[in-house]
C-alpha cells in the first residue's frame, strides 16, 4: 500500500481571498483584471512534469468566468471539488444562505465539469465551533467528504481540539468524512503545540525542507497522510497589489516569489495524489476512524 498525501488546490482569484475582504467588494470583482486562468494553467502544467494529480476545489464564481478551465481540469484528470460560489466565511451566513452558496456551485461545477462533486473546502477554513451547523448543510446537499477543519488556534479559523487525521464525523444529518488541514506536533516546556505545515500562507514562510521533513515524519512515524494546500494566485508574484493592512499584506505577499520552487522540491521529495486517492490509500473506501466523542465542541 502507497501512502499518499493529499495534493489539493482552492482555485480563486488574488482580490477574493479573505484578506482583502474589507478592502474589495464582491459586487465590484468584475472590474479587476482576471488572472485566475492562467496561474491555474501553470499549476496544471506543473502538475503534469512530476506525473501527479491533485484536488481542485473550485469557487463557483471562477467556474462561471472561466468553464473551460474547470473542463481543462477535469479532462486533465484531476478530482473538481467544491470551494463554495461566493467566497464568503461561513460563519457570517446562516444555514439558508449557505445552503443556496454550496447549492448553486455544485451544480454549476457538475454541469460545466460533467463528473460528481463529491468534496467540499470552505472558504478561509470557516468550519469553526460556531458553524459546525454547516457540516449538516454539506451532507444534506449530497457532498461525501470535507476539508475545512484546521484544528489550530487561528484568528480567522480553527478548531483546536479536532482530530488530526482524517476521520468521521457524526452529526444529526448523517455521517460526513473530514480530511483535516496536517498539524506537526511540537512540544516545548512540556506543553504540546500544533504547528500548520499544511501549505498556503505557511508554504511561503517556511523552508521547503522543513516542510519535507515534517510531512515525512507524519508518514512514516504517524503512519498518516498529510495534506498540501495552496491558491493559483501564490505563483504570481506580479499580481496587481491590493490597498490593505500591513498584516493582510503580509499573509498574502509574503515569498510569493519562492512558491514554485518550494512545490517543486515537496512534489519531488514526498508521494501525491488527490484528497479521495489518499483517504482510500490509507483506510479503504469506508473505513475512516470516527471522531471521538467531545472532539468537537
């Protein structure tokens, strides 16, 4: 049995993410030159010089600007999940919003794509305590699995006490997978900490080798697969500078220009395939452990 790591991109553009939330709004995203297509082209080239595949959670507003490219993924054999439409955090919406949100971009990623959109990806991580609600959304709209619970202290996300591996998780609506964003374990002055070498914004701050060195300890020691993120907008390092605050510009400029690189030496140092190869890899089709009782609040 291979283990694979799950290699996972969230397919949006620079001036949707929710850094910049304050400073762009959503009614006016036509106005800004897209560029979603293109990065996006440049990680589907990549991915097919190391031979791998990954999983591409699409917002529904990229797949009604640009259906080709979520044809061009899918016909280049790649798993097309779900990022939501409209690149809102969860927690901001109540469950019939959400429900039309997830609702529509499914349907539209199923139509342009004309495969299942199984999988789902919350914008920013927004699955925290106060939206688990959301998780009985997910599994009423048909979706099998989830990727959104990064269990960190986080000021925008995060669910400390979840589960670290991919598990079940039970909720009044039926039973939903989760592929949790990978934590490295750290103790320090006899305190355990969570450090997040999932990727994104933690991709860029630290060294590929440490990465590399981290996630090859979660395979071998752990016996657990680990999952990669990143955003098409991180190999663009002359993308137009959105007006913001010093931290939002930190978090979504920082070593822009390293991105590439540091992908590159992890696809060449670990194994990769997409979020579903890897849970079946490492557990079968439905043997995931359940989360345990009080893991989420």
């Amino acid at each position: 049995m291979t283990l694979l790591n799950a290699l996972t991109v969230d397919v949006e553009d620079y001036f949707q993410v929710s850094a910049f939330a304050r400073h762009v709004d959503p009614g006016g995203w036509d106005n800004y030159p897209l560029r979603v297509e293109h990065n996006t082209a440049r990680v589907l080239d990549l991915f097919d010089s190391f031979g791998v595949k990954g999983t591409f959670f699409v917002l529904g507003w990229v797949a009604r600007r640009c259906p080709a490219l979520v044809r061009r993924i899918g016909e280049r054999g790649h798993e097309i999940a779900c990022h939501g439409y409209g690149h809102q955090l969860i927690y901001d919406l109540d469950a019939q919003a959400f429900r039309e949100d997830v609702r529509s971009a499914k349907a539209l990623l199923e139509d342009t794509a004309g495969c299942r959109v199984r999988g789902y990806r919350a914008p920013s991580y927004s699955i925290t305590a106060r939206s688990l609600w959301a998780l009985d959304v997910l599994i009423e709209e048909g979706f099998e699995f989830d990727s959104s619970v990064f269990p960190v202290y986080h000021d925008i996300y995060g669910i400390p006490g979840a589960p670290r591996f991919p598990h079940l998780i039970r909720r009044p609506a039926g039973v939903i997978r989760e592929f949790p964003l990978t934590t490295y374990p750290l103790r320090l002055a006899g305190r355990e900490y969570r450090l997040p070498v999932a990727g994104g914004g933690y991709l860029r701050l630290f060294p590929a080798s440490f990465l590399a060195r981290c996630i090859g300890s979660i395979n071998g020691r752990e016996g657990e697969p680990a999952v990669l993120y990143f955003h098409p907008w991180e190999f663009d390092p002359d993308q137009p500078r959105i007006r913001a605050g010093a931290r939002s510009r930190f978090r979504h400029y920082l070593n822009l220009k390293h991105t590439e690189g540091k992908l590159r030496r992890l696809l060449g140092a670990l194994e990769f395939g997409t979020m579903s190869e890897a849970m079946a890899a490492r557990y079968g089709e439905d043997a995931l452990p359940a989360a345990p009782c009080g893991a989420y609040p």
